[in-house]
C-alpha cells in the first residue's frame, strides 16, 4: 500500500513537473530547495533526498506554505495513505487553495536551468555604466539579476516573484497590472515610509517612463518590494502592480542595488540561447537595423555628430527594439533612447527621448 500511494503521488507530481538539472547556485533559499526536493522526486524518484529538501524548506522558511504543503503530501504518502488529487475543475473551499499552490509549484518548477553558460535573447548588449540588469520573465513569474560582463548579460541569480493581480502591460493607474519594458531602479524607499506590509524594504521604478508618458499610460508607486513577516511570499498574481520578492531575496537585491546602476526590464518571455547564437542574434539585428541607425542625424555647427551605440534591448525578441545612444559633443554626453519596431521587413522608429543613467 505505502509503494503504490508513493508511485500516485510521484505521477501526481510529475504530471505538473518538468525540471533540469540545476548548476550552480548563491545561496540555498527557499525557492531552489523546493525545486531541488521536486527535481530529486520527478528525475529520481528518490522520496528520502526529496523529503530532506523539502522539510529542510519547511523548517528554514516556517511560513512558506508550499513547503508546507508539499511536506504534507509527501509525508501523507509516505505513510501508504492516498494523497487527493486535486483539479481546478473540482477545487472548492481548501481543496482552491492547493490548486493555487500546485500552479506556485509548477511555475518555480518551470524556471530555466544551466543559465550561466546562456545569454538572453531580450538583452543584446549591456552599456558599460550599466552593473546589473533585472529581467522579468512575466510567464514564469521569475526576475533574473544579470551582472554586466563586458556588455554581455550574465546570469547571477533567479527568484521567483508576484505581478499583478490582472497581469502586465499596465495602461492607468489602479488597473492591477504590471509593467512592460525598460525601467531604471531608483532610490530605496525610506523604512519610516513602509508599513510591515512592504517587508524588508523596497525600491522605487521609474514608471511611468518618457514613452509610458507618450503612449498616455498613467500609475505611480511601482516598487520591488518584499511580504510581510507573516508569510515567505505572495502568490503569483497577488500584487496592486508591483514587482513582489521574498524578504531573504529582496535583501539580496538590495545589497546588489547599493550604489550600483541597475535597470529593470519586464518582458511577456524570456528567451535563453547558447553565447554563440546571442552573439550571432545580435549581429543580425545589427545588421538588419544599420541602415536605419543613420537616419536622423544630429547636425551642429554644420556637422554631422555620431550616435554611438550604448546598449540594445529586444522586449518582445522578434517585433521591437529598445536602442540606447550616445551623443560625444565634447562638452557632455547626451543619451538618447530610441524604440524601434518592425513592420514587415522594415523598422520604424516609434519614439525617442533623452534619459539620464
């Protein structure tokens, strides 16, 4: 009986999923124990390692509720009883509640493994003044620190996180969403200004931006912050529009953002690729946009001024780019943002503002 409850609950498990094997990792906070315990249960089905993950989880973080419910389950298994499988079409009063962690689970699960080795389709060159860069990878409710290494984006750490209540693509204030796209982080929020609400502390995007502004999107109060005490995170879709970290992770992240130049960029997906096709990927684009990156010419005293290229961003891969340029004029240095977007086989240029980094 203890066997064939342990082989349900394994399929059970496997049926939501689907990991790799992990490298590296900073540190061991909750999030890569849970995935590490599921790993060990899905790849191996070695129930005693994944029991020591996910306990060691539960009693590290004692109000990280998937933990708790996972170990639940595992032990309910373990001693040869059957564990309720629990669909979203059946779910009611506390049988919601484990669908919403399985769909918790199944997003930490889902994160991409073996990153340092990969670069990021969505960032194709960081500029030089820029030490780290957040993607936020919207579909997998994921944010990934990138350290600047030579302009190529690479890979740090990963923590899980919570959006919108309604998602991303914030249009005015109020509507419950997440941004999209390019944001510098700024300032830590002053503790005397948070409520235990906040957690450990938070830090201040600059939404809306100068094309937020020209496409009439309206919010404000758009932080990375961290949960309460009470609880180790929110559920995946939780937030008023924020970027919500847990309170270790957000000390991470905080220690990171001192002193250091760090933008945030919100994306539907994130794409992961081999260095040597991110490194091709760029040059297509590169390629493919030369010719419109001399249009519009900044012409002083009757010269022709050069716009170097500081940085490229690719939010949505395929269909838009996000250029940083620098105007040298001896006497300061302007920079200017450029959001291009392809129509067909040809590239338009959708708006362009001078910005501060």
């Amino acid at each position: 009986m203890k066997l064939s409850c342990l082989n349900r609950y394994l399929v059970f498990v496997s049926s939501f999923i689907t990991l790799s094997t992990f490298s590296s990792v900073i540190y061991a906070n909750g999030d890569y124990l849970i995935r590490q315990g599921l790993q060990e249960l899905v790849q191996r089905a070695n129930f005693d390692k994944a029991e020591e993950f996910i306990t060691r989880a539960s009693k590290e973080h004692p109000n990280f509720k998937l933990a708790k419910f996972l170990e639940a389950e595992l032990y309910t298994a373990m001693l040869g009883k059957e564990v309720a499988v629990r669909e979203k079409s059946i779910a009611v009063d506390a049988d919601s509640i484990s669908y919403d962690l399985l769909e918790e689970a199944k997003l930490r699960s889902s994160a991409p493994s073996n990153l340092a080795q990969l670069r990021p389709l969505q960032i194709l060159k960081m500029p030089p003044n820029m030490d780290f860069m957040i993607l936020v990878d919207a579909s997998l409710h994921r944010a990934y620190v990138l350290k600047n290494q030579n302009g190529e984006p690479v890979w740090v750490h990963d923590f899980f996180i919570t959006l919108g209540k309604l998602g991303i693509g914030k249009q005015k204030e109020g509507d419950q969403k997440t941004p999209l796209g390019l944001y510098q982080v700024g300032d830590e929020v002053s503790k005397k200004n948070l409520t235990p609400f906040y957690g450990v502390g938070a830090l201040r995007l600059n939404f809306p931006n100068s094309f937020d502004k020209h496409a009439e999107r309206s919010g404000s109060g758009i932080w990375l912050h961290g949960v309460p005490q009470t609880t180790y995170n929110r559920p995946p879709k939780a937030s008023d529009g924020c970027i919500v970290f847990a309170n270790d992770d957000l000390k991470q992240l905080i220690r990171i953002a001192q002193g250091a130049n760090i933008n945030v960029l919100v994306s539907t997906s994130v794409k992961w690729l081999p260095r040597t096709d991110w490194q091709n990927r760029y040059k297509k684009v590169m390629d493919d946009m030369s010719d419109y990156l001399t249009m519009n010419p900044i012409i002083k005293n009757n010269k022709v001024l050069k716009k170097d290229l500081i940085a490229v961003y690719a939010p949505e891969s395929e269909t838009s780019v996000i250029v940083d340029r620098g105007l040298n004029n001896m006497k300061n240095y302007q920079r200017f943002r450029e959001y291009w977007e392809k129509k067909g086989t040809a590239w338009q240029l959708k708006f362009e503002s001078e910005f501060k980094s």
